[in-house]
C-alpha cells in the first residue's frame, strides 16, 4: 500500500530518545523496521528549532546537525513549528510553611506541531496522497484529525506508539485504527545513520556528545 508516515517529533524524542543512546536516528530506516511490507512514499516529521539552554548551550548545533542528516532522505520533509516562552506564577507542589506558596516560572511550550500535522495528514487524506497514513504518536489530541482522515477521506489510519505501552493514549485507541505498534528499543538500535554521511554542502557527522 502507498503509505505516508506522520511523525510527531517531540512525542518520539520524549517518548524513547531521551537519555538514551539511539538518537541519530534515521527516520527511513525505522519506518523500513516497523511497516517492512508498505511502500512507504512520504515521510513528514514535524518538530519546532530549540534555543540554547545555559546548561545544554550546544543542543541547537545538534538539533541543526540531525535535521540536516535527516533531509538527506529523499521522500522526507521536515515541517517546524516554534517555541513559546512565557513567564507565569505557579504554585509550589511541596511549599515550605514558612515560604513562599507561589512561584515565577519560565514556561516553554512547543506549538504547531499537532496543528501542523493534523493538517498535512488531512490535506494528503483529501488529495488522496496515499493509501494508507501511519501517525507516530501518543498526544490525544490529534484524535479528530484522525477520526476525519479515516471517516470523511476514507483513509485508513495506523498507529505507532513511541511511549511505553503502559501511557499508549486511550482516546488515540477508541479510533480502532488499522493497527497499533510499539517502538521497541531494538528497532532503534537498528535504525541509526552512519557515524558520517554527505549532503550538497559536505560531511555530516554525529555529534560527538548527546
């Protein structure tokens, strides 16, 4: 079946990249892993540029050099969304009786992925772009999206969990989609890019510290 591929970017990172070893991760060579019989013709990965944190201030270089290895895959675009910073007052969970209750806080909050998605997935199930999409998330709150590709376009949906079975989302799941599949730490394992790789500017290499 011509399949397309929705990967919500920070649901994937968060879900079973953080703190581990498999970053570089070749998005092709993963979709190959996990749907071995479909004819995957379009990856869309969708995430938001980070800004450098005084305790990480190389993770922008990073995320700069992994999108480039990743638009050396031909049938694969990245889609950005941004970062909203905002500073509110929160409440403390565990105050002190004698502190403060309340707290100034710096929020980040990454936006327009799920909107960006939702709507690619929706305008490729309208153009009849695919035969089949596979969304690469747990956030509920892509649901209706879902729902419309599968009920108003006729396009059947599969669903690839990225967190522990224990979190699969059950909102995502009442869609009885087509299938639901697990990210499993060997298929990561399996699915990295070489240590170095080319594009039209030069030499791409992983960063040597993740």
């Amino acid at each position: 079946m011509r399949t397309n591929v929705y990967i919500d970017g920070f649901n994937l990172y968060y879900g079973c990249l953080k703190g581990r070893q498999h970053k570089w991760l070749d998005l092709d060579a993963l979709c190959r892993k996990l749907l071995p019989s479909h004819d995957i013709q379009r990856i869309r990965y969708f995430t938001a540029r980070i800004t450098a944190r005084c305790d990480d201030p190389d993770s922008p270089v990073r995320q700069s050099t992994y999108l480039r290895a990743l638009q050396t895959i031909p049938h694969l675009t990245v889609h950005l969304g941004h970062f909203q910073e905002t500073r509110t007052v929160m409440p403390l969970a565990h105050p002190d009786p004698n502190g403060p209750r309340m707290v100034k806080v710096i929020k980040t909050e990454e936006k327009g992925s799920d909107v960006n998605l939702a709507s690619h997935l929706l305008l490729d199930a309208s153009r009849g772009d695919c035969e089949l999409a596979v969304v690469i998330s747990n956030d509920s709150d892509l649901k209706e999206p879902i729902r419309m590709a599968m009920a108003e376009y006729g396009v059947p949906v599969g669903l690839v969990n990225p967190h522990r079975p224990q979190f699969r989302s059950r909102d995502l799941m009442s869609l009885r989609p087509l299938f639901f599949k697990q990210i499993k730490e060997n298929a990561l394992k399996a699915s990295q890019f070489p240590e170095a790789l080319t594009d039209g500017t030069g030499e791409i290499r992983r960063p040597a510290k993740w």
